[in-house]
C-alpha cells in the first residue's frame, strides 16, 4: 500500500475527505494545495504506517523510506533546495496530526535538515548568521529532547554557561560567537547523553524524527487525552514533513497573519497585520510593531493583490470567516495555516447575516455558527478588550473568582448593603464586596454597580439575583480576604480600601486594579435577524425566572414565553414588608402568625396582579414560600433589638424564636412544602393572593394563566395533601367572591429531590404540571452544597474529578439521569404532562441541548439569558 502522499506544485495526491488515513492537519494541507493555494511543499505519511508500526513491534515497515526518499527528492525539485546543502538547504518540519484534533499532545520537530554543512548554507541564504546558529543549536535541542531523549535541562545548564560567559540576561542577548559555541556545547550534550553523535544526515534524521511522532501516539498524556475527549477507533497518527519558508531572508520576506473579516466587530473587510524581513515569532513577540495589511501595498502591491484573492477563494471554499498565517520569502506567498476564525457574539451574528446575504450559507448554517453564550456581550456592558489587555499586562490582574453574572463593573468598595445604598444615593459607584449576601443585602445589591464575594457558587444566592437582574457579579473569589470592620480587603499580598476602585468582569470571573473602561451594549437589525430564525427552528418554549413586574416585563421584551419561576420570597425583602414577615416568623402562636399573614396578603395580590398583567396571555408559575425562615431574621444583637422595638416585643423574645429557628443543615431542613405542611395558613394565605390576583384580572380582561407550584417535594403523599389544601382555597376563594367564571389554574410541583424522580409516577398523579429544580437536584444527587462548593470547585477541576461545574452545567451523566426517568415516569401516568426547568441550567446551552433531548416543554431563565436559550433550542432542534 501507498505509506505517503505528496501535495505540491508537481501533485497533490491527498483530498479533504481523507482525514482518516492522513489525518486532520494532512487533509487540509492537500486541501489548499488543491485548490490553487501556495502551501508550501511536503508530503504525509499515513495513518497506517503508524498502525503498522505498532503492529511490527515498533519498527517502521520495510519500504517506508524508500517512499520517504522519493517523496524528498520531488520536494528538493520543486523546491530547488538541497538537504544538507551548504548554498539553499532544504529544512523541513515533522508534525503529527490525527484525524481528530489533539492540540499539543504530540511531538513536532521544526528546522529539521540543519547539519555543519547546512547552517553555512541557512547562514547565506538569510544573511544572518546569528539566525542560522540560533536555529541550528534550537534543533540539535528539540531533536535531543524529543526524538534521542535527552533531557532538556542537560541543555539549559550549557545554556546558562554561554550565557554567564557573554555576560548576557537574555537569550537574546548572545552574540554570534556565542550561537557558535553553543551549538558545539549541544552537540557535546547530545552526544554524552545518548552514546552517539547528533546525525549530521537530514534522512537520518528524519526516520529518526517519524518514528518519534509514531511513539508520541502512545505517550501517556496522548492516551490519555484520547480517555478523555472518548475519541477512538483511530489507526494513529500521520506525519506531516513539511518544507519550511523563511519570512526574514531580507527586505522581500515578510509575515504575517490576518482574517478574511473583522473578527471583533464582524464588518466584511480583510483584517491583518504584517511584518517585512521578520518571523513569526517576531509577530507573536511584540519586539517590533506590525503594519496593518491595508498598507501592504506600499511595499508590495502584487503580493498584496494576491493575498485578497486568496482571501476570496478561502471564504468561498470553506464558507466561514478565515484565520490564516502567511510567510513572504523572496517574494513569493505562502500560505502556512488557515483555519474558522474566533470571533466576539457581536461580529458572530453580524458575520452570520452578512453571509446569508451573500449566499454563502442558509439561515440554518447561521443559526449554528452563532455561539449561543457569547449572545450576553451584545445585552450588557463589557469591558473594552484593549483597555482590558492593558490592564492585564500591566499586572492589574488580582485574582479570578467564579463567572456568576455576567457584565463590567467599576466602583469603589462598599462593605455592607447599607453602605453600598447610601454612597450610590450620593452620587458614587461602588461594588459590593461581601463573603456571601443574604436577603437583606437586596437593596445594596440592586443600588451598586456590580458584587463581589469570596464564597459562595454559581447558584449562590448572590449569582441567582444578580443574574436575575442583569447586575455584574463575581462570587466566591476565595484569594479576597475581607475585613468588614475596617473596611478593607486583602488580595495578593495587597490591601484596598473603601476609596480604592476595583474593575470585575462578571463574564469571566477576572477581579482588577483600576477603573477600566467599559463600553455599552448596541442591538442591531442582525440582533433580531438571527432570533427571528431561531424562534423559526426551535421547538422548546422560553421562559423566565422573574419575581417582579419590571423584570417580567424586560423578560417579555427579550421573547419570553412566560414565567417558569417566581420565587415568592424574592417579593418579601422590598420596602418594610419584611416587617409583616417577620412578625409572621416570630409568631409562636397561630392568632398572631394569622394576623401577620393578614397584613402581607394585600401585598402578596398586588405583586400578582403586577405579574399576571405584565406577562398577559402568558403562563406564569408561581411558588409557593421555599426558604427556611430563619434566612428572613436578622442574626446580630443590635438588628434583633430594633426588631423588638419595632415590633413591641421584648429583645429576649426574638433572640430565643430565632435560636429556636436554628437549623444544622437548613438546606435540608424545614423548607419548602414542609412549611406548608407544618404552616397551612402560609399556604392559605398566598393561595388566597394568587386567587383574587386572577380574579382581579379576569375582571379588567386580563387572560391570567396562573401555574401555583409547590416545592420540594419528596413524596406523593406530601403532593396529594397540599393539593387538596390548595384546591380547597381556590375554591374558597370563587365563593367568597361569588366568582362564575372561568378561571385557568394548574397546580403542580417542583421534581428536585431524587425521590421525587425516583417517583415520578406516583407524584404525577397529583400534579397537573412538573417543573426541574435542578439546582436543588443537582445539590442532593451530588450530595454537594450549593452554597460552599467553591471550597473544592477548583481542586475537582485541576484533578479532572469533574469537567465543569455542576451548578453551571448540567450533569447530564447522573443528574440528567434523574430528569429524564423523572419526565418518562411522569409521562407514563399523565400523556403529555407539561415539563420544564427552571433551574440555573435552563440558560445554558448544552443543558438546553439535554433538555430538548429529553422532551422537556420549555426551559425558565433569567431575563437576560432568555436571548441565548432562544439560539440555543433552535441549535438543539437543527
Ligand atoms: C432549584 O432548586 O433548581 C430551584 C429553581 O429552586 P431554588 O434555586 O430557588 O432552590
Ligand atoms: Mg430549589
């Protein structure tokens, strides 16, 4: 069989749809060879051979380098350079290359081909002696270290040799004598380690260098790597030998690297950069500055010419914005990679349009080439990428904390909520910075600019607000020490202050020095183009998890198709209802607690009528009371004793109810439909609001398709009584009223404590619609706290115990495991049962994906996600 094939000017024998037998890289090199691009010559050896190789107890087969020769031979007459040539010798590179992408975890050997005779023969054709030592001495290292196994300190102690001698810091700094003498060093290295000179034959050299790579296949990180990623039934590796150009052999070399549009704002116009007479490392570097490619023309307006033709030919072959890297040598193009550029959401979904335009793709291959998360940089402000970069290379960089809410905050520090509240009132920005907030933080957290905390997960109770809101927020950033007392904070062995501004980047989880500057959100036509198609392909219904008219309200305007989660309490911490709750908690009998509830009743119906208007014709599912109670008290001596004043207790009564309220675990304690159980006139009372809030409704026309939904619940039992509770009210409720008509009300629950799905049949029963916690599912199927898993977050990342955080993404694998078996038995006692989540994973894209798969009816997130979740079902559906 064929073990190489050739691409060049003289044949290209490969094609694109040979990935398996010449892998990614060798394919794609064939490629652009075949159509029309100038690559530079070489050939790949196959697949097979490797399978071979490994088949033949490690030996290269017989006849492999009697094909190696030949293939060398039509590549020095094409080339019209020499291995080992001491006027233009050939140098090539060896690569690896599977036919799936595995970056970084084989060997590769650059400069392969220099010997004493041909570093005379680079030393000429650059006419830079230096360079021509430099490459040779990086040579006999990389070929030590990675083919003979030298170890590559062995090196670096003579490097440091020369160096003390020339007096040099830098490797840089090593004159040309010295370049000369170290090469000599290397070679004495080389030869001392491994009992055999540095081959002076490139081909020895280069079986040596193939047959590297096969062996790098089976490396552990590489097998590894391939455990991982579960790639498998792969033959191997292909080699790729590769001639290398050189842009820095005078004043008609060059290099460069660019992309066919602009990959920050998406504007259709050829965007690069270029160096005359330099490398690629001098691009990479920074040493010198490049010129943009729109002034190439001043030094060479054919090669500019061409490079916009190539430009054109790319774009319409592999229909994507392009990246390409590209070297000039003696006035010839090359081009040495091109692959589907990056680009910001911005320029995605204004690229995305512009190429359906042109008819480059249809709607549906625009729909998936938008990354659904980036979506977020087009809804809120960012930082300006340069003004971050100065920022970062300027070590204002001071630790990196959890993506909670996405945005760009600067501020000064406000250590207490109601610092953060009375400083914006005059006039400042500030930031938030707390361990972890609780519900009383709610106005601070709404007044500053953005939060910071240093415990606490993605579903915290920090990030689910924020994230609610809009509002930028970095949590658990553990490095952040904070002194509330002093009004400081300790960060990287630097202490800030109330007057210090801090910059975070809620996108990233990037905490920074200084005000950095940030740059508004603009919505296009292309914006609405792309949800437009998304909404025409997807088949998952969005909505959102909102608490409020004004948040329902910004939710609708993004496409949401109705609230998945209001969570009830979220309302009690506006303004002085917390008094009225709080003297509900406090209540140690049940006269009291029924006087309490009396006073929040009204304000429970306005909130709902606020709801039910805003999200007209719309369902709207509202939970019944979830946290524990004791989250509503206040903890320190001073706020329990104005408490008591406030409420004409004594200051030793609301001390011992809240000691009674204590819990060990509160997450796992009294919450959720146990309050109902142990409190029916809570469940009465609300019950009783959402009623006459859609009794109010229908009566002013308003269609209120109202969804109560009782949480955490284990069993159908606990279902079946609270539902009857709930029906009785409804009920109760019409009569007092005299209420005929009709009015739209299911009842059913929340599935996020395994048991539940465990049982789903039977809870099915009892409910009219299910809707995933996942947040609590994942908390109790993990057994992992929603609030201190950024404790050990970091080392299960590092160790690869887990791929992501399961808060932010679902686990598919076992928690997903619960939702499916949840909707399937659900299903199987009730055809059609509505099924949603409203968990914090209803916004992420691969969740979303899981969800679709699954059957879910629809996903509930917050407002500023419901954008991404529209793109991401549509991405699911296609
Ligand atoms: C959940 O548990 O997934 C949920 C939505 O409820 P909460 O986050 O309020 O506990
Ligand atoms: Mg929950």
């Amino acid at each position: 069989t064929k073990m190489a094939y050739y691409f060049g000017k003289t044949k290209t024998e490969g094609k694109s749809n040979q990935k398996q037998l010449l892998g990614g890289k060798g394919a794609n090199l064939a490629d652009m060879t075949s159509i029309g691009l100038p690559v530079p010559p070489g050939f790949t050896i196959t697949t097979e051979v490797c399978d071979l190789y490994y088949k033949h107890k490690q030996k290269l087969p017989p006849g492999l380098m009697d094909e190696v020769r030949k293939n060398v031979a039509i590549l020095e007459k094409e080339t019209g350079k020499k291995f080992g040539d001491s006027k233009l010798p050939l140098l090539v590179s060896v690569r690896s290359g599977a036919a799936a992408s595995m970056p970084g975890m084989m060997n590769t050997i650059l400069n392969l081909g220099l010997n004493d005779e041909a570093v005379v023969g680079l030393a000429n054709a650059t006419q830079n002696e230096r360079f021509a030592y430099d490459s040779y001495r990086r040579l006999i290292n990389m070929f030590g270290d990675v083919v003979s196994g030298v170890d590559h300190e062995h090196f670096e102690v003579a490097f440091a040799k020369i160096k003390s001698k020339y007096k040099a810091k830098l490797d840089n700094e090593v004159p040309l004598e010295g370049m000369i003498e170290l090469c000599d060093e290397y070679k004495k290295v080389y030869q001392h380690h491994y009992g055999k000179p540095f081959p002076q034959d490139p081909l020895e050299q280069l079986e040596a260098s193939v047959e590297a790579v096969f062996k790098s296949w089976m490396q552990p990180r590489a097998v590894k790597y391939r455990q991982v990623e579960n790639i498998t039934g792969l033959l191997g590796t292909a080699v790729n030998v590769q001639s290398m150009v050189f842009g820095n052999m005078g004043d008609d070399c060059g290099t460069g690297v660019a992309f066919t549009r602009n990959p920050s704002t998406g504007e259709n116009k050829f965007y690069g950069e270029f160096l005359v007479n330099a490398q690629g490392e001098d691009v990479v570097a920074g040493i010198r500055t490049p010129l943009p490619v729109a002034e190439m023309p001043k030094w060479n307006k054919a090669i500019h010419k061409r490079l916009l033709e190539i430009k054109d030919l790319l774009e319409s072959h592999y229909k994507d914005v392009q990246d390409i890297e590209f070297t000039i040598e003696r006035g010839v193009l090359y081009m040495l990679q091109t692959r589907n550029g990056k680009r910001t959401g911005a320029a995605a979904v204004k690229i995305a349009c512009d190429m359906v335009k042109e008819k480059l793709i249809d709607e549906k291959t625009a729909v998936q080439r938008i990354p659904a998360g980036d979506l977020t940089q087009l809804l809120l402000p960012s930082f300006t990428p340069a003004a971050k970069a100065t920022a970062k290379k300027d070590g204002k960089l001071l630790t990196v904390g959890l993506p909670a809410s996405p945005g760009a905050a600067v501020g000064k520090l406000a250590f207490t909520a109601s610092e953060a509240v009375e400083r914006t009132h005059a006039g400042e920005k500030v930031l938030l910075v707390r361990k972890e907030t609780n519900p009383e933080d709610i106005d601070g957290m709404h007044l500053a600019a953005g939060i910071l905390t240093s415990t606490g997960g993605m579903t915290s109770h920090a990030a689910v607000v924020a994230r609610g809101w809009g509002r930028c927020c970095v949590a658990g950033a553990g490095d952040v020490q904070i002194d509330e007392k002093a009004r400081k904070i300790k960060v990287g062995g630097k202490t800030f202050t109330h007057n210090d501004v801090l910059s975070i980047d809620g996108s990233t989880g990037e905490v920074m020095l200084g005000e950095i500057a940030t740059q508004e959100p603009k919505l296009s036509g292309d914006f609405a183009t792309v949800m437009g198609w998304a909404d025409k392909y997807r088949t998952l219904k969005v909505r959102t998890n909102a608490d409020t008219p004004a948040d329902a309200k910004r939710a609708r305007e993004f496409g949401a198709e109705g609230i998945g989660l209001c969570r009830t309490e979220h309302m009690f911490f506006e303004g002085d209802r917390i008094v009225a709750m709080r003297a509900m908690i406090l209540a140690d009998n049940l006269a009291d607690r029924k006087k309490a509830l009396k006073n929040l009743l009204p304000l429970q119906r306005k909130d709902f009528i606020g709801l039910f208007t805003a999200m007209k014709g719309l369902p709207v599912t509202i939970r019944l009371l979830d946290p524990p109670l004791h989250e509503f008290l206040p903890h320190d001596a001073k706020a329990q004793g104005e408490l008591a004043k406030e409420l004409n207790v004594s200051p030793a009564f609301v001390k011992n109810r809240v000691a009674q309220l204590h819990e060990q675990n509160p997450m796992l304690g009294h919450r959720g439909c146990r309050l109902a159980v142990t409190y029916p006139e809570i469940l009465e009372t609300q019950v009783t609001a959402i009623v006459e809030a859609a009794i109010a409704c229908v009566e002013k026309k308003i269609d209120a398709q109202v969804e109560i939904m009782i949480p955490l619940v284990g069993t159908a039992a606990e279902l079946k009584m609270l539902r009857d509770q709930t029906q009785a009210v409804i009920d109760a409720v019409k009569e007092a009223k005299k209420f005929t008509g009709k009015l739209n009300i299911l009842i059913g629950t929340m599935i996020e404590i395994p048991r539940a799905a465990l049982t789903a049949d039977q809870i099915g029963e009892q409910a009219d619609f299910f809707s995933f916690g996942t947040n609590d599912l994942t908390q109790m199927t993990f057994g992992f706290s929603r609030d201190d898993i950024n404790t050990f977050l970091p080392d299960y990342i590092n160790n690869e115990l887990l791929a992501q955080d399961p808060f932010q993404s679902l686990d598919v694998t076992g928690v997903g495991q619960l939702v499916e078996m949840g909707v399937n038995k659900g299903r199987s006692v009730k055809k059609g049962l509505k099924c949603g989540i409203c968990g914090e994973h209803g916004g992420d894209p691969a969740s979303i994906k899981f969800c679709h798969t699954v059957g879910l009816d629809y996903v509930s997130c917050s407002p500023f996600r419901v954008p991404i979740a529209r793109l991401a079902a549509a991405q699911a559906a296609l």
